[in-house]
C-alpha cells in the first residue's frame, strides 16, 4: 500500500458505547494476518475477570483469538473503540467471549506513557464496596441505587479533605455515572497526579457534590542517591507499612529507574524494606548511616512475600 494512502484510524469516545453495537476485530488469530471477524458489544466495564490489576473491559461476540492481542476492535464508522486483549477459552478456543481495552482507557495511559515513560498513578485514600440489598437497606438507599459506598477514608488524605465519610454512596466521578466499586476504582487510577476531581454523593438522602485533587502517592520521598548512591535510581520514604505481617514501619520504595544501582539490587516500585545488612530500618536516617558504604542483604516485603536480596 503506497505511504501516502496509509492514515492513522480516528479513535472514537469509548464511553458512547452501547450494549448491542456493532463492532469489527482485527488482527491476526494463529498468524494469519489482516483476519477481520464481527460481532456485538455483549457488556461493557466488565471486572472481575483477574486479567488486570485495574479492569473495565468492553466485552463482545466478535471473535477473538490469540494472535488478536493487541489488534483494533472498531465501530461501523471505522473508529477506534477498544484493544482486543483478551478470551475466556475453556475448551482452548474462541466461544464468544472476547474482551477489549476501551479507547478511552488506552488513551489515558498512552498520554501518561508518552509524557513520563510510565504510568503515574495517585491516591485518594478511600475503601469502597459493591451495593448489596443489605447495605442498601441499612443505608437507607432507594431500591436499584447504583455506585459504589465507601466504607472507609484514609486520615490525611484527598478523600478526607473532599469531606468524604464512611457511608456515602459515589453516585458519580467528573459527571461521569459510576456503576460499582471496581468501575470507580478504575476512574481513579487513570487520573493524573494533581488533577482536580468532582464526587457526587449520596449522604442520607441528599445529593452532594464534594471537590478534591489526586494526591501523589510519593509525596515526601527523596532521591535515594541522597542517602546512598548505592541505591541511585530509586525514590524512598519513611511508611508505616500495613499487611498481613502486620503494621510495621519500614521504607517504601517509589518509581525504580530500569538498570540503575536499585534496580540492579532487585529493588521495585511498591516494596517496603525492613532490614539492610541484617539490620533494622525505619527511617531514612537509620537506612543512611547503616548503607553508607556497602550493601549486602536487604530484606523487604513484596506483595505478600518477604524476600531477602543478598548482593555481593
């Protein structure tokens, strides 16, 4: 195809899909290249699934198989409205449920990726939960009352200074409808650090609309390389650290950069180190007098795993 006839596809408003639209996907199932299969929109933010971390799939009939993975699912106009990414397959093969990324989504992490390298996410500082009947009547909520209810909010955090309180029910984000926890939970995550956001509530029968900003998580951290530079590349900060080992305060560790002196000591975004060189560590200061020179084990929580990193 001669260069000039190529032009990048219009990529449409995800949120304007409708259960029972036509749609195209395409992509190359088993290597065979340019295949173009159609269906319907079967659901839309579909969660849940234990694919991602943060779900909010278009779900939908048109055939997908591997090799589709990363491939357009588009409109009848030919625009963009999701990226094939995934199957539900017992028997190994295409049964008709076929996930895709919506557009606005993929848009939202592409214009995070290009301006940082990476994905930046914040915090707002709030648990929530999908609306049960029992909830609903112990809240007093109407019959089909739809959002997501919080059941928690962080001190000293965006939620608390927006004036959030256990047992609201978030009704909508940025005039946006949330449907449940998950689906709010995913609105959250693909807003920048900083941005300003609107939440309407439902608090004992009145409507609110309550107003806060994205919080950086990594607040507070400084430069690794200012306490040793046998971390350089990494960000850290004092925590009071709370998992199923319990609460215990340590040192966080935010973004790692790939390949630096941290990285290549196993550090990643998200640990928390308790102990360096069989030595405890709870503040900045401790970790700064105790790895001033050498670095040979560091011991820290990843996920639900404590791991000892022996260097040498």
């Amino acid at each position: 195809i001669p260069s000039e006839d190529l032009k990048a596809i219009k990529v449409a408003d995800s949120d304007q899909l409708r259960v029972g639209d036509f749609v195209v996907a395409i992509g190359n199932p088993f290597g065979l290249s340019q295949t173009v299969t159609s269906g319907i929109v079967s659901a839309l933010g579909r969660s849940g699934l234990g694919i991602e971390g943060y779900e909010n799939f278009i779900q939908t009939d048109a055939s997908i198989n591997p090799g589709n993975s990363g491939g357009p699912l588009v409109n009848l106009r030919g625009e963009l409205v999701g990226i094939n990414t995934a199957i539900l397959a017992p028997g190994g093969g295409n049964v008709g449920i076929g996930f895709a990324i919506p557009s606005n989504m993929a848009g939202a992490i592409q214009r995070q990726i290009v301006e940082h390298g990476s994905v930046h996410r914040g915090t707002f500082g709030m648990a929530l939960q999908d609306i049960d009947r029992d909830l609903a009547d112990a809240l007093n909520l109407p019959v089909g009352s739809r959002g997501a209810v919080v059941t928690g909010v962080d001190v000293a955090s965006a939620a608390a200074d927006a004036g959030l309180r256990a047992g609201d029910l978030v009704v909508a984000l940025n005039g946006r409808a949330v449907s449940g926890a998950a689906d709010l939970t995913t609105q959250l995550a693909l807003l920048r650090v900083g941005a300003n956001v609107e939440v309407e509530v439902v608090r004992q029968g009145q409507r609110l609309i309550l107003t806060a900003a994205i919080a950086d998580p990594y607040a507070g951290y400084v430069d690794a390389k200012q306490l040793t530079t046998l971390l350089d590349g990494a960000r850290l900060g004092s925590v009071v650290d709370e998992s199923h080992l319990g609460t215990n305060s340590g040192i966080g560790v935010g973004p790692v950069r790939q390949d630096s002196p941290a990285w290549q000591r196993g550090l990643r975004e998200g640990d928390v180190i308790f102990e360096v060189n069989q030595e405890r560590v709870t503040t900045l200061r401790q970790l700064r007098e105790v790895a001033d020179q050498r670095i040979t084990q560091l011991k820290l929580r990843r996920g639900n795993r404590l791991l000892t990193m022996v260097t040498r």
